[in-house]
C-alpha cells in the first residue's frame, strides 16, 4: 500500500465573490522512496493541494470539504488539531518556496531546529544541540556550530533554504513535501538545492511530492508527475512516458515553453505560450476547463459542454481530454501564441 | 550587543546638547528670561546669583556652554520668582510625582493594552474583538480631561461612598488610581489597537506558517514566534509614549491636583519664573531621549537585524 | 497563495515558461490609481461612515452659527445651566449661552486651527523630508541625525513655550506652536517616501533619458507622495486638535469669551460637579472628530496603499 493516498480531494474557498474550487477532486498516490513531481501554473491548486494534506490551510476561508488523505493507514482530514500537531514535522515535513520569510527572523536558525527536534523527540538540550549541528552538517551548511547561533540574515537564500530542509529532515519524516523549494533561489543555487533534497531522499528513504511549474525540475527529480491545471489533475504518468508522450494539449504546451538549450534547431524557436487564462473558479464551466485555450477543440465537441473523465490512455498514463495527443491522428498542431 | 548599546549611548550626548541649544535659544527670545540682561525685574539677590552661575556678560556661546555644564553637574541654576530655591530643589520636590504617575499609566496601557490586542488578534472578527476594538477606538479618541472628570464624578464622588477613591492628591494607593487610569486610558486604547495589527499582520508570516509545518503547539507559535515579532513595533510606539506620559501629565496633575513636575511647569510659566522652565524643558527632553534610548535598546534585543544596522 | 487571483487583464497572453508564475501576477492597470482608491475607499463601511460624519460635523461647524437663532457671546444669567430642551438642544452655559451655537463656533475654531497647524505641519515635513531624501549623501544624514535629535524635544512643553514667546495666544499663535514640534513624523515618512521612488525604475529611466531633477522631483517624486501626504493629514489632525484643547484646557490656548472646544472644556470643568453636561460637549465633540479622522486615515491607507493593507 502506498504512504500516502489522496482520493478525490475537494479544498474549496469560501470567499465574498463566491466559492473558489481551488482544488476539486484531485487524486493521487506517493510511496515510499518515490518523488511525485506536481506541475501546473501559479493557481492550479498546487500548493493548497499540499497545504490540505498538512491541514495547513487557512481556515476560514479554506475548507476541505471532501475526499480521503490516506496516510499510513490512518484519515488525516478527520484528525483534530491536536493530532495533526503530532503528524506535521514528525511524519510529514514540508518546505516552502522563500526561504527569506519561511525562517523566523528574530530566533537563532539553532532554536528553530531544535524546538522541532524537542517538540516530536524526547530529547535533552545538548542532543538536540548535537543532534543539529548533525542535521547542518548534513545539509550542507559549512562550520555547522557557528551557524547555529546565526540569525537567518546572516545566511544568503541557499543557505537559508538549506537550514530549512535541515528542519524538515530533523524528525526523520516519512514524506517531505516541497512546495517550490527552488523558485526564489539564484539559478546556480537551484541544482544544488534539487541534487540535495534527491540525496537526502534517497538516504532517508522518504516519499516525496515536489511541487514547481517548472517542468525542468520535474525531469531532474520526479519519479511520477501530476500535471495540474484550474484545480484538477489534467495529467498523469511516470516522468519518462510523460516527457516522451505527453497526451494532454497544456502538458504539450508545458513542455513546448520549456527551452531546448541542447536542440540545436530549439535556439532559434520561439518559447511558446498559451493564449488565454485559466477559468475563474468560482463557477467554472462545465465543460474540459482547457476548451477556451485548447488548440484542439471546437465548439461542436462534447468536451466544449461536458467535463472529460480522466482515463488510463496507456497503462500508468491518465488523461483528461477529449483530444489526447495519440488520438489526434498523427496531425500534430502546433500551439502557438 | 554591548558595543550596541555603548554605541547608541554615544550617540545620546550630542542629541542631549542640541535639545538644550534649542532650549536656551527658544528661552532666549522670551521677554524677561533669565539670559537677556535688560528689562527685567528680577531680584537683585537671584540676578547677582544669575550672573555668577552663567555669565549673563559673556557672550551667548560661553552662557551656553556654562549652561551645558550646569545640566551635567547636575545643578539647573535658582529660581526667578522663588528667593533662595533653586530649580534642582524644585525638582526633586516635584518630579518623583510625575514619575510615578508616568510609570503607572504606562504599566496600566501595556499590561491591559497588549493582552488585549492579542485577544482581539487571535480571535479576530468575533464578537470579543468587535468590542474591544470599539472601546479601542473611542478611548484612544476621548481627550483626557473628559476622562478624568468622568472618573472623579462617577467613582469619587456618585459612587464614592462604594469605591473609596479620593477626587485628589497623590498620598494613598487609592488616590493614584484615577490619575492612572486617566493618563493610560489613551496609550492602552493605543497600544491594543497596535498589537491587534501587528499581530494580525505576524500571524499571516511565512514563518508562522512553517512553525506550523514543525508541527509546533498552537500556545508555543504564538508566545514564542508570534508574539515577539508583533512586538517590535509596539515596543518602538511605546519610547514616544512614555516620553509622552511623563512629560504630558500637566492636566491630569492640574485636574486631580497632584503636586507634579507638569502642574509645576504651568505655573512656571504663567508666573514668568523662566529659569524654572528652562530647567524642566532641558529635563524634560533628556527624559524623552532616555526613553527613545531604552525603546532602542529593547528593539535590538527584539530584532537582531538591528543590531548591525543602527548605531 | 490562497485564492486564485483574478486581475483585470482578461486577454492578455500566459507565457508558461520559468518565469510564467512572477509575470502572471504582475497587475495591469485599466482604472488610474486614484479612481482605484475611490472604490476600495468606499467599500470600507467604516472609513465612508467615518467620513460623511466627518463632513456633517464641518458642516454643521461651518453653517449653524450662522443660521442659530442665538448669539454665541449674549449673556443670560437667566437661562445658565439649562438641559437639552427643544428650544436649547444641548442645553446652555453657565452664561445662558446656547451650547449647540456655541459648540459650533468652537469647532471653526478647533477645526480650523487643526487644519492650518496640520497644513503647516506637512509644508514643513513635505520641505524638510523631500530635499533629505531626494539629495541624500551627507546631506541626508546630517539631516536625518538632526531629526533624530529633535524627537528629543518634548511636544507640549515646546508648544508651551512657543506659546511663552509669542505672547498672546490667538489662531495663528496656535498654529505655530502646535506645529513647531510636530513636523518631525511627516519629515520621516515623506524622505522615506523619496528614497523608494527613488529607487524606482521608472524614475531611473527618466534620468537616463537627461531629465532635468527639479522636473523628476516635480513630475514624478512629488506627486507620488501625495498619497501619502492625503493619508498624513488625517494621521496629524487628531494630535493637533488634541494639542489645541489640551493648551486651551490649562488655560494657555484660547480664552473665553473667545471659543474653541479646548476653552469651552474648561470652562465646563469649572462647573462639572455642578453640571457634567458642559464639558462632556465638547469633549464629545472632539473625540467624534478624532475618531472620524482615524477611520478616514486607516481607510485611506488601505485605499492609497494596498500592500499595507490589514486583513
């Protein structure tokens, strides 16, 4: 059985305009040494899928209000508060995107390890001293022992980020969510982050959901990938069937506005991008959510008046369009701006 | 954290000499103060005093720099009106008063106006927070002296019988509550408004975010990560404010009739006795820098940002 | 993160690529920055509420005394002391005089010193803040140094003295000393201001295209404080209204007979055991204008600048 299960997940917001159905049945499974990767733009329901499983969505507005997050056998959606506390940086970590404001300013980055280490292990002061400078060595950060009596400002973005998986590890979790672990670091930062949380994952046998709009970390570190878009899953497979055969228009169009710096003929196309935007979620269509952008569809479809289901085109590739690209008879359009 | 302080201490001395610069040369455009030799009508005994303390004959720089030593040695020079008082006397009569007070008043604004601003924070938008945000903001609104006269009318006098509060003076415990409440009724409206923001704003934080991540309890997030960072800003308000209670107490001492360095101030100043005020304005600002100084100091304890950054 | 965001650029393209998620939240202006700030001005219940009160009581200040039926200055020891009745709403003086008229006279009077010292306060600020942070360099520091050596200076004791040599103190003598002091806080934020704008593409590119610095700071820097300055006016009145009743209060503001809701405070102190009713008036009409002000400041603040704005 898988780590973690999360079956027709259902976070919605419950704002002034309306209710925003940021995620809206949203299923998917993580084992253990496995990397999820999760792609979609900024709005997908990404993050708040992330945040759901955590219980860490702000509540008002958010509410789950439905579906199963499966984590060893146990419903975490019907834990208490109490109960999640004894989950969340024990069993479950997670990282956030800026490592700027994700640390506390005002504590020494040594407090902040060791109050996690402290609150889920029984554990003296000076092994939990130990036991972090341990975890930024292993991280690592250089001179861990002087490090730990440093405020974050002292640290640069890659070293911050660093301290922050150190506090994510600390616990030994069995899955580690990153949520954008790398958009806000310099470029060459980024592949020493990536390169460390796929050590740290190999070494401590965690699951892992990584979660980036950026389809070049996907194919560095994912071992399966869920393509999201308007809050549901548009796509799914193992990384390497998904990059060679992508069946769903928006993934195309992902991979298309990816740069080929290795295709020599790439340097002189354009990045491609999607015209339009994704649908309001308040009220979304009840029809495919991409028809209004897809290149594919026209309006005489059923996909332009009823939702596709997502089905397995291929065993271990689900997609939910009406014109997956093997259907579409060899004639490839081409999505443009 | 030492070299911060000593460093910011440093930094207080030239600021106390130009408050006193402005002091003596605002005083010095007074009719009848203490350093312009002509028409006045001062005692002979107190001019001849006058002069030899300060030099009215030299030049306005050596009568400044005389007065900038008199201030360090701790000696304000005599009074004009009162024969054989000097203004250090004065001080020392009145000024404990307006301490007292001051000190008070701003305990009862932080330790009523902060929980308070808590409360409303982590129960925002409930009915607790609406109310206290309406008192809040009438009661940063109301001017003093309606409080004040409020206070006395209704616990001293309607109800005095019940509540035992004297309508004036400064002798028993019971007699420093209403001025108390009057002076920090405004700051603790203040300081419960501001913690309310802060706090809102902080708990909105990545950081707090993570801490939840960390799986941290609820009580140790917000004593240990929330409220400590919503506090920087109530602690930089609260160096003016102090500053503020100590030194603007004149109508709470007039109106409850406590003999304090304030009440002292205006009657030193209608009754012209210019050596007096120029002595407790010099008082008075260095009371305001020492506050800002603390508040300073309090800040790069709470902040270790700063600690580098501001001398 | 939270809700999916809904700009107003409907058709403008999503280029998915790395860098697609910080291009999509780039806004795109179609209303101008003040028209925005009208509509997210008046979406605040509060800050309309506050400002149509706001306008009443201005008004009422502006127009009653003309059109009363009663002379606020005519003596009439028969009618002293009356309750609100029909032909006196708010009852009378211990003169006999028509409180509802009165008031009104003393709220031009308050009102219109709180404006003029608030207008001042900002010229100043606005001079002092914009030539400290548009020269910056040593220029900068001094001044930002020497600020912070005023911030020593204490407020009411400096008004008292400015008062002190100034002799009597009329409108404009208000003005000044309320404002001699208070410039400070303005000066702050309107360099702070600068030196963001500064920092500002857009006025980098106007200067490396060779325009000319007083038209940068005319076209670009100043105007863009504005918003700022508006929000300042409203952060500045209730402390100098405040200012204004408090010198009144101890009696070295406005004097009776002349009116102003400080004096009339005053007097109604003389008599609050006798009759409560006299000094509540105008305290109440203080505290409703203060409140006013602080609702139209926090509005417009969330108004004018949305990045501050409390959730």
């Amino acid at each position: 059985m898988a780590a973690l299960e999360v079956r027709d997940l259902q976070t919605h917001f419950f704002t002034r305009e309306g209710v925003v159905r940021a995620v809206d049945g949203v299923s998917f499974s993580v084992d253990r040494g496995q990397t999820l990767g999760i792609v979609g733009e900024s709005g997908c329901g990404k993050s708040v899928t992330a945040l759901s499983i955590m219980g860490l969505i702000p509540k008002p507005p958010a509410k789950i209000v439905g579906g199963e997050v499966q984590w060893e056998g146990r419903e975490l959606t019907t834990l208490s508060e109490r109960q999640l506390e004894d989950v969340r940086g024990h069993e479950i970590a997670m990282i956030f995107q800026d490592p700027m404001t994700s640390l506390n300013p005002t504590l020494t980055i040594g407090t902040q390890i060791k109050e996690t280490l402290r609150r889920h292990l029984d554990i003296s002061k000076d092994a939990a001293r130990k036991r972090a400078i341990e975890l930024l060595d292993e991280v690592g950060i250089p001179k861990p022992e002087s490090r730990l009596d440093d405020y974050p400002h002292r640290l640069s973005g890659g070293m911050r980020q660093r301290a922050m998986i150190a506090i994510a590890i600390s616990c030994n979790p069995e899955l580690l969510i990153a949520d954008e672990p790398t958009t806000a670091l310099d470029v060459t930062v980024q592949a020493q982050v990536l390169d460390l949380l796929e050590e740290l994952q190999a070494s401590h046998e965690m699951a892992m959901i990584l979660i980036t709009h950026d389809m070049g970390v996907i194919a560095e570190s994912a071992d399966d990938v869920v393509v999201m878009y308007a809050g549901q899953i548009v796509e799914q497979a193992p990384v390497q069937e998904l990059f060679d055969h992508p069946e769903h228009p928006y993934t195309e169009a992902l991979l298309g506005a990816l740069p080929q710096i290795d295709d020599a003929s790439g340097r002189n196309q354009r990045l491609t991008a999607i015209r339009g935007r994704p649908p309001d979620l308040i009220d979304p269509p009840k029809a495919c959510r991409f028809a209004a952008r897809c290149p594919h569809a026209s309006s005489g479809d059923s996909c332009a008046t009823h939702m596709p289901e997502l089905r397995e085109i291929r065993p271990g590739h689900f997609v939910r369009s009406q014109h997956p690209a093997s259907e579409r008879a060899g004639k490839r359009v081409e999505v443009t701006a | 954290m030492t070299a911060f302080i000593v460093r910011r201490l440093f930094w207080t001395l030239p600021v106390i000499l130009i408050v006193i610069f402005f002091t003596f040369v605002l005083m010095r455009q007074i009719e009848g103060n203490p350093f312009r030799t002509s028409e006045r009508n001062v005692p002979e005994s107190i001019q001849q005093n006058l002069e030899e303390k300060f030099g009215l004959n030299d030049p306005w720089y050596v009568q400044y720099a005389k007065y900038v030593k008199g201030v360090f040695t701790l000696d304000l020079g005599p009074s004009l009106v009162l024969r054989g008082r000097d203004v250090n006397d004065i001080v020392r009569e009145h000024f404990p008063e307006s301490l007292e007070l001051g000190g008070l008043a701003m305990l009862f604004a932080l330790v009523v106006g902060i929980p308070l601003g808590m409360l409303s924070a982590l129960r925002a938008n409930s009915f607790l927070d609406y109310t206290a945000m309406f008192f809040s903001n009438v009661g940063f609104a109301i001017p003093s002296f309606l409080v004040a006269t409020l206070l006395i009318y209704f616990f001293a006098l309607q109800w005095g019988d019940v509540f035992g509060f004297p309508t004036s003076g400064w002798t028993t415990w019971q007699s420093k509550v209403l001025p108390s409440l009057a002076l920090g009724l405004g700051p603790m409206a203040y300081f419960a408004r501001l913690t309310r923001g802060t706090m809102l704003e902080t708990l909105q934080q990545d950081y707090i975010r993570t801490a939840k991540a960390k799986g941290l309890r609820w009580r140790r997030i917000v004593a240990v990560h929330a409220l400590r960072n919503s506090l920087i800003p109530v602690v930089t308000a609260a160096g003016p404010i102090l500053g503020f209670l100590i030194t603007g107490s004149f109508i709470i001492e007039q109106i409850f009739a406590i003999p304090g360095i304030g009440r002292y101030y205006v009657t030193a100043v209608t009754g012209r006795d210019y050596s007096v005020v120029m002595g407790l304005t010099v008082l008075l600002s260095i009371i305001v820098i020492l506050a800002n100084l603390v508040v300073d100091i309090l800040y790069g304890i709470l902040d270790p940002r700063t600690r580098e950054a501001r001398t | 993160m939270a809700t999916p965001a809904r700009s107003a650029a409907e058709h403008a393209p999503l280029v998915v690529s790395p860098t697609a998620e910080t291009m999509a939240g780039a806004p795109i202006r179609q209303r101008n920055l003040w028209q925005d700030a009208w509509f997210r001005y008046i979406r605040n219940r509060a800050a309309v509420a506050a400002g149509v009160v706001f306008l009443i009581v201005l008004a009422y200040c502006l127009i009653f005394p003309l059109v009363s039926p009663y002379d606020p200055y005519d003596v009439e020891f028969s009618d002293a002391r009356q309750n609100p009745s029909l032909a006196h709403p708010l009852g009378t003086d211990a003169f006999g005089r028509d409180l509802l008229t009165r008031t009104a006279l003393g709220g031009r009077v308050s009102i219109g010193i709180g404006f003029a010292a608030t207008l001042v306060i900002l010229a100043i600020g606005v001079a002092y803040g914009s030539i400290s942070g548009f020269i910056g360099g040593h220029l900068d520091n001094a001044m930002m140094r020497a600020l912070d050596a005023l911030y020593g200076l204490p407020y009411l004791p400096f008004a008292i003295i400015t008062l002190a040599i100034l002799g009597n103190a009329g409108f404009w003598t208000m003005v000044i000393a309320l404002s001699i002091a208070s410039w400070l806080t303005t000066a702050r934020i309107v360099r702070g201001q600068m030196i963001t704008l500064k920092e500002n593409d857009y006025i980098r590119a106007a200067r490396s295209v060779g325009a000319r610095w007083h038209r940068i700071l005319l076209r670009h820097l100043l105007p863009n404080t504005l918003g700022v300055l508006v929000i300042a006016v409203f952060l500045e009145l209730p402390g100098v209204i405040l200012g204004e009743a408090f010198l009144s209060f101890i009696g070295l503001g406005i004097s009776p007979p002349e009116a102003s809701w400080g004096s009339m405070a005053q007097e109604g102190y003389k008599n609050y055991r006798v009759f409560p009713l006299l000094i509540v008036i105008p305290s109440v009409a203080i505290a409703t204008l203060i409140l006013c002000a602080n609702f139209i400041a926090d509005g417009l603040r969330d108004a004018l600048d949305p990045r501050t704005r409390e959730t």
